[in-house]
C-alpha cells in the first residue's frame, strides 16, 4: 500500500556525539550516517548525504564512484507509492526538486533543458504531428510542451505511478501544468501493456519519458518495447526516448542504438543537451523514424519558435540548438556510427 507524508519542515542536522568523538580521535573526518530530526517525524529522509550533513546525494550502481548533492533546505514531501519511494525537497540552488528512488528527476531551474528537448526533437522533425503518445512524464513536462503544437488533436499519457502525479500537481504546477490541456487523456498504468493493446499505426509520435533501466523502467529500453513502439507509429512517424548519459552509459548506449537499427527502418540518431542536475550533467535521446515519408531529424521542418507563447515562452530549445544536438564528441561517434557500419 501506498504511503505518504507531507513534511514541509525545516532539516536541523546532527550528528551523535559519540560518533563525532571516536572519528577525531581516529584522526578522520566524521563521514557517519546522518540523524535527520524534523518537527513531525523521526524518520531520517533516505538517500541524505553520510558525507556533507543537510545535503542530498545523489548515489547509485548507476553512476559508481560518483555522487552529486544539493544543499537542503527544507524537505517538503516523502512518500512511498506501489513502486518506488518519492520524494520532493527545496533546495538552495535549484528550487523545488523531485526525486525517485534517490534519483533527480527534475529540478524547477533547470527541467526546460530536457522537457523542451525530448519533446521538441521529435515533434518539431516532422510536418503536422496530430496524435501523440507519452509514456511515463507523469510530472506533466512533456504534456506541456507537446501543447505547444498547434496541430496536435489528441495526446495520450500513460504513466505507472499515480503518486508522481499527484506530487508533480501539488508542488510543481508550472510543470503539471501539461495535464489541464483538453486534448490530454491520462491513463494510469503500465505503459509496455498499454503500447502492446495500442491499435498499429496509431501515432504520429511517441516521446518515451523514463527514469533509468533499473526498477518499474526497466522493461522501457528492452527490444521488445522497440518493436512494440515500432508497431504503434504511422509509416514516417518518430519516437524519442531518454537514452542515458554518453560519460557514463556508453555500453547501455550501444546496445539502444543496436537495438534500434535493427527495429526501426527509417532515420535513426542519438541526440544530447545539458541538464546541470542529471549524473555528468549531460542526458540523451534515441530518436527513430519508421519506414515511410523520410525524416531527418537534424534539420527541423516544424519549427516551434515560430508559435511561441508569450505565457510560457520556451527557456531552452531553438532551431539551432535542435540540430547542434546531434553533433557528438568523438568517442561517442565512433560507437555509434560503428553500429551504422555494422
């Protein structure tokens, strides 16, 4: 069962005496475990620095050996849903910050960097996209940028955990704001089902917004979602899904492209921007076409800049970041245009 708390309390941090005294006498800096105290709860909030005390880390299998933090002001809900523990915080430097199984999702300073781009890559490539499927996004991001395209009908989302949701409208209306589009439909539930019962060629795109390949996403860069996303797309329609960092993930990286080559018989490329919060600071994106009317991703033929909304102007995408997007470091062009060559 689902369990949350808002907390909305201020981090007053310390550490126990005893501890503090064994690591000076040891000649060490104290590097312990951290007792958080908090007006209406003892529980010390998971994944709070050992090392820096009041500051988040960010630390997992998947960025070994690395760890990037946050200073925390104030931690404003911790929950725990059917699938993973949730968490939102204010930091000192990055506003509000939701935060899945200890992992940044989104930031409010920096979130346009990715949501404009895994949305904007896709769409802004091909000419009057109508129907569009999101899977995952459940902070509503993507849905707000797809709203910018006038030519949309209709958007599906279908995302598995209605408790991100939920926070994601509670403490980040401005990126929530995406659900109150009239063309939204939300489904909650499990997205590699849903894309399996969608009827063939139903969409003209499908954005692909997942957290890392561990936990509820893991099935979201296996094969047979591929085919499944292939299956689902109109001849010539595209999909974009996160693909991982190019420092850190080359292997995952290689075996998306792999995947994708063999899959999807149109365009296929790999794109990337900077998100300063998201391990290395850099994120990518898988971008593929299906067999049909031929797409080039590089050089956009729907341009956003031209309908821009003066409410919510966009922060981070244009034409000409678009195409330096897919312009990659050496080392990453070499395992990648080698799967081209194979």
């Amino acid at each position: 069962m689902a369990e949350e708390s808002v907390v909305g309390t201020d981090m007053p941090v310390k550490r126990g005496r005893e501890e503090e005294e064994e690591n000076n006498e040891n000649g060490v800096s104290a590097v312990s475990t951290v007792t958080v105290e908090m007006e209406d709860a003892n529980k010390e909030p998971d994944f709070i620095s050992s090392v820096i005390p009041g500051w988040f880390s960010e630390i997992s299998p998947m960025w070994p050996g690395e760890a990037h933090s946050l200073k925390v002001e104030k931690i404003l809900f911790q929950g725990r849903s059917l699938y993973q523990n949730v968490m939102v915080f204010q930091s000192s430097t990055y506003g509000k910050v939701l935060v899945l199984d200890g992992v940044i999702q989104l930031t409010e300073r920096d979130e346009c960097a990715y949501q404009e781009m895994i949305t904007h890559l896709p769409l802004c490539s091909i000419s009057n996209p109508k129907k569009v499927l999101v899977i995952g996004g459940g902070d509503g991001g993507v849905l707000r940028e797809v709203s910018r395209h006038t030519s949309v009908e209709k958007i599906d989302i279908c995302e598995i955990d209605d408790m991100v949701i939920n926070v994601s409208k509670q403490f980040f209306p401005d990126v929530a704001v995406g659900f109150e589009d009239s063309r939204v439909s939300l489904h909650v539930g499990d997205g590699v089902k849903f894309l399996k019962d969608a009827a063939e060629g139903t969409y003209d795109a499908i954005i692909v917004d997942s957290s890392d390949p561990i936990g509820p996403a893991q099935e979201l860069f296996e094969k047979p979602f591929f085919e499944s996303l292939a299956r689902a797309l109109r001849p010539g329609g595209v999909m974009c899904t996160q693909a991982e960092s190019i420092w850190l993930h080359m292997h995952i990286i290689e075996d998306i492209v792999a995947n994708c080559r063999q899959i999807f018989k149109g365009s296929v490329n790999y794109a990337w921007t900077t998100v300063p919060t998201y391990p290395s600071g850099v994120i990518g994106f898988m971008l593929c076409s299906t067999e049909g009317p031929p797409v080039n991703f590089k050089h956009p033929v729907n341009p956003i800049d031209a309908t821009e909304d003066s409410k919510r102007p966009l922060r981070f995408y244009n034409s000409e970041i678009h195409a330096a997007a897919f312009c990659l470091p050496t080392f990453a062009k070499k395992i990648i245009n080698s799967e081209e060559a194979e």
